[in-house]
C-alpha cells in the first residue's frame, strides 16, 4: 500500500489509561501498511508494556474518525464512523480490516455508515448507542465528535494537549 499522500490532513493520537488517569501521545500512521502497524505504533508511541487498556483516536480529512481499543493481549476491537468514506483511503482500509468491515461499492452513495464494534467503549462510558448518535449527528466534524468522546471518558485534557 503507497504511503499517504502529503496533502492528506491525519490527525492520530493514542491514550494509555493509568492508575493516574490517561496520558497520550501522537502517532505516526502514515507508514502503515498493514493492520499490525497500527498497533506496533500505538505502542512504540506510547512505550506499552503489554497489559494496559489503550485507544487509538484517528481523523482524517474531517470526513471520518477511527477508534481501536487494545486490551491486552485481546484482538483490537474497532470503530469507523464511516465506512463507505474511510474505504476511499488507504488508511482507512487498514482501520476497516480491524472492524471486520466488508469495503462498500465505492461508487455507491450510502451516506453515512459506522461500522465495527459499537460496545467498544460501553464499559468505559460511552454506550453503543451514544458511539452510533454521535457518529451520525449532521454539521459535526469528526474532530468536534472525538473530543466529546475524550471529554467523556476523561481524557480531553490530553487529546487538546496533543490537537
């Protein structure tokens, strides 16, 4: 898969939840290539031991958002906001193969199509259905959608810190 192109706006950032609370770092997704990427970036950008309870928070183009959740040794569980526009980017075709998301026809106008695992964040706060409200709510960026999200499961500090 090619890298991402230059002008492509990516904002990706992953958070460790510690018995201090949350504490985040940028991450670098642009040399993914496969799904494994992802995580191997994830923690080398958060120096992971193995055990902990991280999330990896991306947006691109203001179009859509992608959360993963590595628990442990657990698979990655994930989230799209939608999967009919992150199919268009090679990115977003990773974070799709996570979800379990079979790749729309492109040329189709589904509109908005989350996607994944919507319990993904239920135990932390944030219902299937709230994930599902929030990602369908009209005239709202993913970005503004991520940080209500990161306001709920109190890591909204750190997500400004790094945005």
């Amino acid at each position: 898969m090619p890298s991402r192109p230059i002008h492509s706006a990516l904002f990706s950032a992953a958070f460790v939840r510690t018995p201090d609370g949350w504490s985040g770092a940028e991450v670098d997704l642009t040399s993914a290539e496969i799904a494994d990427d992802l995580g191997d970036a994830v923690q080398e950008a958060l120096g992971l031991q193995g055990d902990e309870l991280a999330l990896l928070c991306a947006e691109v183009e203001d179009e859509w958002f992608a959360l993963v959740r590595y628990d442990g040794d657990a698979e990655p569980r994930a989230f799209l906001s939608d999967a009919h526009a992150a199919a268009s980017d090679p990115l977003g075709e990773l974070f799709g193969e996570l979800a379990g998301v079979v790749v729309p026809d492109k040329e189709a106008d589904l509109g908005v199509r989350p996607a994944g695992d919507f319990e993904l964040l239920s135990d932390l706060g944030v219902s299937a259905e709230e994930l599902l409200e929030l990602s369908m709510e009209e005239g709202v960026l993913p970005a503004d959608t991520l940080s209500v999200i990161a306001e709920k499961l109190a890591f909204a500090d750190e997500l400004d810190r790094l945005h």
